[in-house]
C-alpha cells in the first residue's frame, strides 16, 4: 500500500478521497476563512497533479469545471494524487471581484509570504501546501468583465513536458506565454511544477461549450501524465493552433463599436474588423486588421473609450486549418457523449 498523503493536519489514506479545509485567517466579523479543497489520493502510485480556479474572484468557469470533474466516477480508478481547488480566492469569490479586499491581485504576489499581506499570505498557504507537493498543475481562467476568450491554454511551450500537456489538453489555440512576475505559474516552475493556464469564456459568466471543452482537457491532460488509463487515439483529431505572435487592436477613438467579425473567427489583413462612430453618426473610424490571424479574445462592451483594447487577435500562418481546428473543437465538446446528462446535477 501507499503511504497516506499528507496536507495541512489531515491525511488521507490511499484509494480515499476527503475533502479539506486549510486555515487562512478572519474576516472582520470574525468569519473564518479556509481554502477548501478535494483530495483523491489514488490506491496505485503515479503522479501528483493540483486544478485550480477562482484565483482571480470573478472568473468562476473553471469552478464549474472543478465542479463536473469531482463528480466523475472514472476518479475511482486514479493513480497518484488528484487535488481540486475550485475558489483560491474566496475572497473576492463572495465579492465577485478579480482582487482580494485589499485589492490586491493574487496572481501577482506568488509565493507569497507567511507574515505579508492577505494575498501574500494566501499565496504562500497555496505553494506550501499544494504547489510544492505536486509535479503538475493546470490553472483555470476566464476572461475579464465584459471581455471574453475563445478557449486557450497559455504556457511555456518551450519546456517539452508542459508543451505535451498543452497539446494533450486539446483546446482551440496554445500560446507560448511569457512567465509574469509573482504570477502562479513563475512559481510553480521555480519549484518543478509543470503548469498551464486555461483560458476561456468571461468573468462571472458560465459557457457551456468552454465549460466542456476544460473538463474534456483537464481529463486529458490526466491521462496524458497516466494518472487514468490511455483513450484509443483518433486518427481524425488535430493538434491544437500554435500562434507565432498575438496582439489586441486598440479603438481608434472613442464612441460606439459596431463588431463585423466573432470571438474565433478568423480576419486577414486589411479587413475592417469593427467600426466605431458618435452618438449622431456623424464621425466615425475603421478599426483595421494588421495582420491575418484569429480571434482569441474581445470586448463584449459596444461603448469603447480611445485606446481599448477591443480584439485580441493571434497571428497563424494557415487561416483555413485554424478555421478548421476551431470549428472542429467546438463540435466534439457539443457532441461528445461524456457530458450526456450531468450538466443540471
């Protein structure tokens, strides 16, 4: 038998799971705080992967997804140590805030310390207990308020392990994305963590398809690093779009956006991808495309000041495969017989 897995006070023996509360400290009105948490700690050993959402309080889609894949069965048969962590950030959770009280960004304060702030605290209860047990880990985003994202893993795709998760994840696009400072994801690397981020979807709002495209990923990635036994392959799937570059186009000037194309389309360059005029109509801009890629990201907002960012758009070099790819992850989330039923339980 394998040794119990051990995290905050608790122990969880092997082919159990339990779930856990970590203290991290009182609201003003003496509420306690804790950082809930499932623990599936496997009868076989293998490796140690964490899944975590809500870092930033009002990107609540990955608390969804956490959500459908604690109710799956096929855990039962797990090797090695699954930990889910659907709010990190109960505080602006409740809020319905990207920030903590403080409003400070938790996402920029890794790894935190034990006598800082209430985010810096907050960072280091997570790398101690969590991080530092694990040798992979997927963190999961939204879009903020009013700007939404086509489904997308970002991570280092120079590093082999993390680049075969990623494609393993199978989302529309994987950027190779620059590590932040005090970002998660510099310091689960600095630690032998292996991580993604997934992006999709906006904050405090819920997209099925984006919903299902995360569960169908996160259980990949899952058998991926052999925690669940492997799915015969298919000869028809296709690596997900590897953009070279990304930008936002910025408005123009400031007024009323009239969007021509949608969130995964794709644009060349030159087109016309919006037009922004006044009140009366009486001046207007085009917003113009630099360079042909696709949409991975946009404002939801037609009201835009000069220098918004309104459409995030990522340079590829085949329009037509990405088209392709987008289209065709997109139907297998809405078809794929794994969901059937367990949406409304």
């Amino acid at each position: 038998m394998r040794d119990p897995f051990l995290i905050g006070a608790h122990s969880i023996d092997p082919g159990t799971q339990q779930t856990v509360l970590l203290p991290l400290s009182r609201l003003a009105d003496h509420t306690d705080m804790t950082l809930r948490l499932q623990v599936i700690h496997g009868k076989k050993p293998g490796p140690t992967l964490f899944v975590s959402a809500a870092i930033h309080g009002d990107e609540i889609i990955g608390v969804e997804i956490i959500r459908r894949i604690s109710r799956m069965k096929m855990l039962s048969r797990l090797k090695g140590t699954l930990i889910l962590i659907p709010i990190v950030n109960g505080y602006g959770f409740l809020g319905m805030s990207r920030y903590l009280p403080d409003r400070r960004d938790l996402n920029r304060v890794f790894p935190g310390h034990r006598g800082g702030s209430p985010a810096s605290q907050l960072a280091h209860t997570f790398m101690t207990e969590i991080v530092s047990k694990c040798q992979f880990g997927i963190d999961l985003h939204s879009g903020a308020i009013h700007r939404e994202n086509l489904p997308q893993i970002r991570a280092d795709l120079d590093d082999p392990v993390v680049k075969g998760m990623a494609t393993a994840f199978g989302a529309s696009v994987m950027l190779n994305s620059n590590l932040r400072d005090g970002s998660l994801r510099e310091a689960a690397q600095s630690v032998g963590c292996h991580m993604l981020l997934f992006e999709a979807g906006e904050a405090l709002r819920f997209d099925e398809t984006a919903i299902r495209i995360g569960v169908k990923g996160v259980l990949s990635v899952i058998r991926h690093i052999d925690m669940l036994p492997k799915l015969k392959p298919r000869k028809s799937v296709v690596d997900p779009v590897q953009p070279t570059s990304s930008h936002w186009l910025r408005a123009p000037m400031s007024g009323l956006m009239r969007a021509a194309y949608s969130l995964g389309d794709v644009v060349k360059k030159g087109s016309v991808i919006a037009r922004i005029a006044g009140p009366l109509g009486q001046v207007e801009e085009e917003v113009i495309v630099k360079y042909s890629g696709v949409i991975i990201g946009r404002t939801n907002l037609p009201i835009v000041n000069r220098g918004d960012a309104l459409f995030h758009v990522a340079r590829v070099g085949d329009l037509e495969d990405a088209e392709v790819t987008i289209e065709d992850r997109v139907e297998r989330a809405d078809n794929d017989p794994l969901f059937d039923g367990i949406e409304i339980v």
